[in-house]
C-alpha cells in the first residue's frame, strides 16, 4: 500500500505542474507573406479620452467594406501593448447619409478580453442598408470586487 502511495504522489504532482505550465502558453500565428485580399483602409480621426486604456490597448487599423446584401461591414484591428490579458468593451454607432443616429438595439457594450501582445480583429456588419458610417467606442472594464 505505501509503495503505491509512493508512485501516485509524485505522479500527480507532475501531472499538476505540467497542467499549470501548458496553461500559460502563447500563440503562434502563421499567415502568407503577399496576402491575396486586399483591405480597403480607411483614415479615422481618433478622440482618446482614457489616458489609461490607450497604454493599453491601440488601434492598429481599420477596414471597412460593404456585404452582398449592402450592409456596410467594419473590421478593426486591437493590439494589447500589455504583456498581460486585458478586458475592455466596446460599442458601434450607426449613421445614415444625414449623419443621423440610427437607433438599433444591437448598439450595445459588448465585453472582450485580449491576451498580452496579441492583435484580436472586432467585426461589425451595419443593422440596416441606410447606415453609411459608423463611430465606434472602447471603454476600460473596471472590477467592482
């Protein structure tokens, strides 16, 4: 009975150590050298109002381009300047030719996290074909423990 004791033990603990080890890892990405898309960037005019969230996490790029349907669809591209996960929302604004706020329930904070350095694509598709442009907002999520 002790020599199984003997040989579970340490058998657990290595199997603990090697859970809590391959838990952390990073990701690897691998993507072609000459993409065959193209993305359609466009130029934005940032107002940065959290000092905080911008050390954190930039705005590396956008694109925007428009569904077979007519849908305007937007793609924005996040780095994490962190080495740590970060959590924050965001939310999309809809406007029509008018510049006129079109009012959607789908106008919502919606929560996300990105691990440390990594870059995270956030894809939005217009609720309605009238919508023409697009403001989009990020806010810092805050702990209330």
């Amino acid at each position: 009975m002790k020599m199984t004791t003997r040989a579970i033990v340490p058998a657990c603990l290595l199997a603990s150590t090697m859970f809590v080890f391959t838990s952390c890892t990073t990701v690897n990405t691998v993507e072609r050298a000459t993409p065959i898309g193209t993305k359609q960037m466009i130029a934005d005019k940032r107002v940065i109002t959290d000092d905080t969230l911008k050390r954190k996490i930039s705005i590396v790029g956008m694109n925007e381009g428009m569904t077979q349907g007519g849908f305007l669809q937007v793609q924005i591209e996040v780095l994490n300047q962190k080495n740590s996960m970060q959590t924050f929302s965001y939310r999309f604004e809809w406007f029509d030719m008018n510049g006129m706020l079109v009012d959607t329930p789908t106008s919502v904070w919606i929560p996300r996290q990105i691990e440390g350095q990594e870059t995270l694509t956030i894809t939005a598709v217009a609720p309605t074909t009238t919508a023409k442009d697009f403001r989009v907002k990020f806010m810092e999520n805050v702990r209330n423990d």
